[in-house]
C-alpha cells in the first residue's frame, strides 16, 4: 500500500512538472511573438523619426538659405 501511494505521489509530481514546464514553454513562445511585434513597431517608428528629422533638417536649411 505504501509503494502505491509513493507511486502516486511520484506521478503527481512527474504532471506537475510537464504542466510547469509546458506553460513556461507557452510564455515563451508568447513573449517571442510580442517581442517580434513590438521590433517591428520599433522599426516603424524609427523610420518615422529618421524622416522628421530629414524634413526638419531641409526645412532648417531652406529657413536659413532665403532670410
């Protein structure tokens, strides 16, 4: 009777182990995925910076050719 509740509690660590490591395993890949989102708004908007400060930057010059 002992070795058969060791050998349910043993079990019950083994699925208490994969659930663990199997919702790691989900943040994860869900991590992944948000980080790849947020790499590609940060490429978006630096994109957008790059092209204000190229519109400031001739908007400058043109101030500074005709006063």
């Amino acid at each position: 009777m002992n070795n058969k509740a060791l050998s349910n509690q043993s079990n019950q660590n083994d699925d208490y182990v994969q659930r663990s490591q199997a919702e790691m395993q989900r943040r994860f890949v869900d991590l992944q995925f948000k980080r790849s989102e947020l790499e590609k708004q940060l490429k978006i908007v630096n994109e957008v910076l790059f092209s204000l400060g190229r519109e400031m930057e001739q908007h400058f010059s043109y101030d500074q050719f005709y006063k």
